[in-house]
C-alpha cells in the first residue's frame, strides 16, 4: 500500500483533455534529499516524515495524485510562441492547506512531457538550490511568491554547457495559471477553453469577480492589481526577476519561475542581470511597465468574453487596465513610505524618496544596506558626498517631524520594509559551488536559515548581509534551462 502523505483535491485535472497531457514523471537514478520544507509541509497538511526521496524524485507516484502537464502559451522577450507548456514539470495534484486555500504541488525537473520542445525535461542542481532560497526568501519578506516544498537530487547528470548534476524541485503555487494559459486557447481562436479558464480562475483565484456586474472585467481588473502590488513588492526588495515572459506572469499574483533573477547589491536602476536580456528589456526600472505590457495581452485574450461587440470588448478592456498605472503607484508609494519609516501620508513623500534612490544610485550605494541603515549615524559612512546626504537626511527629518509620536511602531514598520539579509548572488554562487563542487550542503542550509527571519539583524549571519567584494561580484546569471 503506497503511503499517504498528500490528501490531494484535484480541480485542474478535471478540465477539458486539450487543458493538458497526463504524463507521469520520469524515474530518476537515485534520488536523495537535500531538504524537505517541514515548515510549509505543516501549513499544506502534509506530513513531512511521510515524504520519500523516491515521491520527491519522481519515482513513486503518491495516492492521489494524477500527474499532468499544463499546456500553456507566452510571448518571450516579446515574441509569441504558440505552444509552451510544461516541458520539464508535472503537477501532482492540489491539496488544500490550513488556511483552506487550494495549492499546487508540482515537480519540477521531472522529465519529459509532450511539451519539452527540445529540452530535456530536467532541471540542474544550481538552478533548483537558487529557487528555492530566493522564493524562501520572498515568502520571509511577506511577498507573494511559489514555495520549495522540497529538493532532491537525481544521481543522474544533466548535459547544459557542461555535465551538472541533477535536482527535482518540488514547488507549492496557490496556482500553476499564467497569462500564457489564457494565450493558449486564444491563439487557437477556442473561445469555449478560454471561457472555461477563466471561470475556473475566478472560482479559484477571484471568487468575488463572480458576483460582479461584468465577471471577467472585474476578474481581469483583479489580475491587474494583484500584478501591481507585487511588481511593487519587488522594487521594494531590489528584485530583479529577469525572464518576466507572460508564461512566466502568474494569474494568482505570486513571484513565479525564478530563473535568472537576482537581488541587486549596489543601486542601479537600470541594473540587468540575466545573460539573455540583452536588450535590458527586463531591467529594474522596467519590471513595472513590462508587467502591464503582459496585462495588455492577457487582456487582449480575454476580448472575446467581455463583450458581444470588439468595441465594446476593447472599452471594457482599457477599463480594467486603467487601474494599473494607480494601483501600482499606489503599492509602490506605501512601499517606499514603509521604507523611510512614514506612517502617515504627505503629497511630498515621493520626491523625498526618489531624491533618495537618485543618491543611492550616483554612489551605487547598496540597496539593501543604505535603507536599512536610515536613522543609523553610520549611514553617512556610505556617501562619499557628504554634504548632499545631509541635504537629504535633513529633509528627512523634517519629515519625520511631521509623524505622529510612535517610534516604536515606525522602526517596526522600518524594519520589515527593510531586510537585513537578502539571498545576496554571490553567496547563491557560494551555495551552488559547494553543493555542485564538493556535495556539500551545509552552505545551502546555513543561507536557509539566514533567510528564515530577515526583518532582524543576527550577527551570526554577519556573513549573508555583507555586500560582495570586487572579486565576488555576480555580474551575470545564467538561465539553467
Ligand atoms: P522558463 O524559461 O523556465 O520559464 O521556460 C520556458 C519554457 O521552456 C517552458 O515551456 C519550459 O517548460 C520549457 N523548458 C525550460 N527548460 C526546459 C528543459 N530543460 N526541458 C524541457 N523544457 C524546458
Ligand atoms: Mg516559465
């Protein structure tokens, strides 16, 4: 009798055929655990001492589950591709966690699927290590994001510029849906699998866009400002995501597919990371205006359901995309008023803080490190200018003396606003080239837990707060596909 660690509750297998291909993951060499996220396990329900590096690698398919992979579309750096889809992961199932809230859980680097192009379905050690530190890091942050519920290693090497070893990635999404998903059946011109996306979507993700005057209006309009606020969350953070394709932009708002991202150490708002990008398209200060180019194509799936006439179905739309602009003004000004301990609301405060990144990114000073040490008298130290940081902290003060008397609450606010610790890229490469190097995963579980509680300084995690020497700097991050 298979063992029952997943009370799986699968809706997404119960779509229409087209929706996906039913395919089991491919059995790996022998797979072993690197680490199993008994925290989250205990949030989904799961109970971690039941999870087997045999489920978690593919070999064993667990009780319930009805493996798949999800058929979906994307415009990649601009370019449409009509057919994508899940070359190298498979969903298991859903369960639903402590919270009630329906999640997936997906395979990652399982094997071949109907949709694997050329690839080869699997997934480097390198590149699972990193996704699971950095969307651990943004869930720590409070940011919407897919989880690492577990990873493996597969005893088997993947072949990419150079023989690497192989990992499966076990990651918890609130929903594997992209906007790719919906560019899927609009491209086929299937107006009955697009309507059952999109209600399946609404009653998954945005069930008060049901109740709504215009569903899909008001479930595209909800789409719209959960991206905005997450976009926000990211410029919050410093995060660049690097490869924000459509099929890469999630329905449900989460952080999704982390490839080639990184945190940037030094300010620099045009900071590009991924090899790929080329062109910048994906750079820091473009992430926000490349989340509404992938709201305008999902809106531009959407046509057929929001009105009877394209006139009307192109009104409706511009509705709904309107609020993108506010929605994430908005997000991203209460970021930025969380970050310079603001509580309350001046019209000024925006100049105040881009007079702010605009120092920041004259000195390239460190993101992470100069907002952290606001209301510090180290912060000087950080400027070579002086006299125009004191300009600013000046202004700063003043603001600050506009606040109400809560100081307590506001260096709480600043706080969280303000890690001390983000998984940094040069330690991600440290952490890589232990684990690939030498077998070695205690670096991984240390960064893990430097990770677990970022809002507070521990000098025993001195190490993953410092900025990289000239010689450690990451200058570029590689796909790993
Ligand atoms: P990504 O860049 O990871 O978002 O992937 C873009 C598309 O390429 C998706 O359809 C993936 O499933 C597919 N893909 C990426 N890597 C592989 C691989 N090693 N084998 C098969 N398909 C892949
Ligand atoms: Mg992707």
């Amino acid at each position: 009798m298979e063992q029952l660690p997943f009370a799986f509750d699968n809706s997404y297998a119960r779509l229409p055929p087209h929706f996906f291909q039913r395919v089991d993951p491919t059995p790996v060499a022998e797979p072993r655990l690197i680490e199993v996220n008994r925290a989250l396990a205990e949030e989904l329900g799961i109970d971690a001492d039941r999870l087997t590096a045999a489920m978690l690698g593919g070999n064993e398919v667990p009780f319930g589950a009805e493996p798949l992979a999800m058929a979906y579309a994307g415009h990649q750096f601009g370019y449409f591709v009509p057919q994508l889809g899940d070359g190298r992961a498979i969903l298991l199932g859903e369960v639903i966690d402590r919270n009630g809230l329906r999640r997936d859980i997906q395979l990652k680097g399982s094997g071949l699927t109907a949709f694997s192009r050329r690839g080869d379905g699997r997934a480097a050690l390198g590149p699972v290590l990193r996704e699971y530190l950095v969307g651990e890091a943004m869930a720590a942050f409070g940011i919407p994001t897919t989880r690492a519920l577990a990873a493996v290693t597969t005893g088997q090497p993947v072949l990419r510029e150079m023989p690497l070893p192989g990992a499966v990635l076990t990651r918890v999404a609130s929903s594997h849906l992209r906007v790719g998903s919906f560019q899927f059946f609009a491209a086929r011109e299937d107006k009955e699998g697009l309507k059952a996306l999109a209600d399946y979507a609404i009653a998954r993700h945005y069930p008060e866009a049901a109740q709504a005057d215009k569903p899909y209006r008001a479930f595209l309009q909800m789409v719209v400002e959960r991206q905005a606020a997450l976009i926000a969350q990211w410029q919050r953070v410093g995060f660049i995501h690097g490869v924000m394709n459509t099929d890469n932009c999630s329905i449900a708002g989460e952080t999704i597919d982390f490839g080639p991202c990184a945190f940037m150490d030094g300010f620099d708002p045009n900071k590009v990371f991924s090899s790929i990008d080329e062109g910048g398209r994906y750079a820091y200060n473009n992430q926000p205006r490349m989340a509404q180019w992938n709201l305008f194509r999902l809106a531009e799936c959407l046509l057929p359901l929001l009105a009877d006439t394209e006139e009307d179905s192109v009104a409706e739309a511009e509705l709904a995309l309107e609020r993108y602009k506010t929605a994430f003004e908005e997000a991203y000004l209460a970021a930025l008023r969380g970050k310079l301990g603001l509580l309350t609301a001046q019209p000024d405060d925006m100049e105040l803080a881009q007079d702010f990144l605009k120092l920041m990114a004259t000195e390239q000073a460190d993101f992470t490190i100069t907002f952290r040490r606001l209301g510090d008298e180290t912060l000087r130290h950080l400027f070579a200018d002086k006299a125009v940081i004191d300009d600013w902290l000046t202004r700063w003060s003043l603001r600050l003396a506009q606040e109400p008397d809560r100081d307590e609450e506001r260096r709480a606010v600043m706080r969280r606003a303000n890690p001390a610790v983000i998984p940094r890229n040069h330690r991600i490469e440290a952490v890589i080239r232990a684990a690939v190097d030498n077998e070695d995963f205690a670096p991984f579980r240390e960064m893990l837990a430097a990770l677990k509680d970022p809002s507070d300084d521990h000098p025993e995690f001195a190490l993953y707060q410092q900025p990289p020497r000239s010689e450690e700097l990451v200058l570029r991050t590689f796909c790993g596909t």
